[in-house]
C-alpha cells in the first residue's frame, strides 16, 4: 500500500513537470502568434510612436493571460 502511494506522488510530481511544461511551451505559442499577427518590422532608425498599436498590443497580450488563467480555474475546479 505505502509503495502504491509513493508511485502515485511520482506519477503526480511528473505530471505536474508536463503541466508546467506545456504551460510554457502555450505561452510561447501564443506570444509568437501575437508577433507574426504584428504589423511589419519598422526601417532601421524608425521610431514607433503609434500609442494605439502598442496599446492593441498591450489589449491582445492581456486578453491571452486572461483566456489562460480562466482555463487553469476551470482544470482546476475540475479535479
């Protein structure tokens, strides 16, 4: 019985190291999609001023932590 309940804090502990692991591996996925959806790169030595895409940057970013955190609530009201 204690051998039994040691193999399944292992398998929860590996588990948890894949959650977190594709934890990150969606941020960075999420990030990249933001970056290829991102206007083209401006010419060397162009400043961007644009108030309003880095603020639409700033809404898009926020909106995919939003989704992300609502997602881990609901896993996590689950089990």
């Amino acid at each position: 019985m204690l051998s039994r309940l040691q193999e399944l804090r292992k398998e929860e502990e590996t588990l948890l190291r894949v959650k977190a692991a594709l934890h990150d591996q969606l941020n960075r996925l999420k990030v990249r999609r933001l970056i290829n959806q991102a206007p083209a790169p401006l010419p060397h030595g162009t400043r961007m001023d644009n108030e309003a895409a880095i603020n639409q940057t700033k809404l898009q970013l926020q909106m995919c932590v939003s989704e992300e955190e609502e997602e881990e609530e609901e896993e996590e009201s689950d089990s």
